[in-house]
C-alpha cells in the first residue's frame, strides 16, 4: 500500500496559517473536525452556534486526509513555532487525533499543540491520546455548574465535575506543558464568588500557567461582552501568580507572499472572523494586497464585513 504522503493536495484544506498567536506565536493550524463540530455551544465562540452539538467520538478525517497537507506546509519553509491543532470545534471528538500527533512528531521538530474545550477529558482514550502532545491549552471558563450551563451551553450530559476531575487526571499523566485557558464574559461567569470557585478548581488541576481571554471577536450572542483590562488585572491578581491576561502578539511574520492569497485569506477566515490588522499580520502583507483579496471575496459573496465594538471583522456570508 502507498504511504499517504503521496497524496498531494492541492489546496490545503485542513490547514491554516501560520498566523499569530496571542499564546503560541506563529502558529500552523490543524483542523480536523467538520465544521462547528463541538461538545458546547459557547455563547463567545467567534464560529458562531453550534451546528452539530456532539459527546460521539468518530473517525472524521485520518491521517491519510492530514499528513500531505501536513507534510506540503512543513516543506514550504515558513517558520512557525507550533503545529496547533483547533480549528472548527472540539479536537478530541476525532477518534484520529492521537495518531495523527505521533505522526507528525515523527516527521519535524515543531513542538504540536492542542486547544481542548475539556469536555472530554474524563475519559481515559482521550486523555492517553494527548500524551503525545507538547503542549495542552485546555480551557475551564467556571467552576460552578450555573455559570457553567450559561457560558458554555454544554450537551445535557456533560458534567462540571466530570471535567475538573478529568482536568486532574490528566495533570498526573502528561509529562508536558498545560496552560489552563479561563474565558471571561461579563456579568456571566465574572462575579467574586465566581473567581473563588475558579481558583479552587484550578488549585486542583494545577496548570503552568493560567490565561485570562475575553470576548474580543464578534461572538455568536450579541450580548456576550468582554471585560475591560483593568477588570482581567484585577481577577488576573485574586488567581495567583500563574495567571497572565493574555494579550495580541505583536511579532511580525517574515515570511514570503502565499502561493494562492484570497484561498489563504478565505481559509483564515473560515476558522474566525479577522479584520484588515489580523490578516495582514498573520500572512505576512501589506493591507492595500490583503484588501485587494477581500474585495474579490466580497464579491463573490463568500466573505461579508460585520462591526464590533468600533472595530471591522471579515466573517463568512
């Protein structure tokens, strides 16, 4: 049987980037789920609503759909500081993930990460397929099962206690990093008593670092609103030393211009709404060329501008 490495797609379906990173820096992204398949519906998610709100682990893309892509992207040179897997919703529903991470390993250097919603944690299959993983971004947006229901939306058979306990389970077991993210929206899962819950499960889980986010892109509820600075700094300091408000990452991107921009452009903003900065940040481009991309995207009436708070995003029509 031929490896799957010479399969060479021509789009790179799958992928995204390496665009910047408010964590990981210049990040390759990996997709390999559907399209808004996740285990919650977060009210702040810049996808929007959940299309398909699953627990059931498949088989949805192998490394045979992965690898080529993986493999093509490594080969153009770009520099990146992270193989990242995200993208359309909860990685871990991919029954795949595990083998997927040890395959890339086995072919580079950059260190692999996964950004988990967490829900799926508490289950051994899952948490043995991380292992492979440099780094764990696992996400805990509250600590009581009120905020909990309100901020995430999960499916009716998805349990707080069932995560934090998972999120324990897996401290024991990884040999690698793990940044706890906390997701901050007001007047939802921000009050003091809130913060204190937090900070007792996360005293359990113990992370290496805790990350305060915020609504920042537009969200799929209009009310979703973020806190302000001053207000991250505040809970940054009742969380303790670990905790970082994690902010933009300034760096540039050196890299020569994409082979197909508005294909680059249009897979970009498929995973999250973007403005003008965020696009010519992340590829590497002067506004005026990236502009010129969004025009003809516009004008197929595949991409449509939205305003929030003061600030134009790109999104898909």
């Amino acid at each position: 049987m031929p490896s799957p490495e010479k399969k060479t797609p021509e789009v790179l379906s799958h992928l995204y980037g390496p665009v910047r990173s408010r964590r990981l820096g210049l990040s390759l992204g990996v997709d390999i789920l559907p399209y808004k398949t996740c285990t919650f519906d977060c009210v702040y998610c810049q996808l929007g609503r959940t299309a398909k709100k699953s627990l059931r682990r498949a088989k949805y893309f192998t490394d045979r759909d992965i690898l080529p892509q993986v493999k093509m992207a490594l080969d153009r040179g770009r520099p990146m500081d992270y193989i990242t897997f995200s993208g359309s919703g909860e990685p871990t529903l991919n029954t795949e993930i595990g083998k997927i991470i040890r395959e890339i390993k086995k072919r580079t250097s950059v260190p692999v990460a996964v950004l988990t919603n967490s829900s799926l944690l508490s289950r051994k299959s899952v948490r043995q397929a991380l292992l492979a993983a440099d780094l764990v971004v696992p996400s805990l947006d509250a600590a009581t099962a009120r905020a909990f229901r309100r901020v995430n939306r999960p499916g009716p058979s998805i349990n707080l206690e069932d995560i934090i306990s998972g999120l324990v389970k897996f401290r024991a077991e990884f040999k690698g990093q793990i940044w706890l993210e906390v997701m901050l929206v007001k007047g939802v899962n921000d009050s003091p008593a809130e913060i204190k819950a937090l900070r007792k499960a996360i005293a359990r889980v113990n992370p290496d670092k805790v990350q305060l986010n915020t609504v920042v892109r537009p969200p799929a509820e209009k009310w979703a609103r973020p806190l302000s600075r001053r207000e991250l700094e505040a809970i940054k300091e009742k969380l303790g030393g670990r905790a970082e408000v994690t902010a933009d990452f300034e760096g540039k991107l050196p890299s020569p211009a994409p082979e197909d921009l508005v294909q680059t452009i249009l897979s970009f903003i498929r995973r999250r709404p973007a403005s003008l900065r965020d696009l010519a940040g992340a590829l590497g481009q002067d506004k005026r060329t990236i502009q010129k991309s969004l025009k003809t995207l516009a004008a197929k009436g595949e991409i449509k501008g939205v305003l929030h708070r003061r600030i134009f995003y790109y999104e898909l029509s």
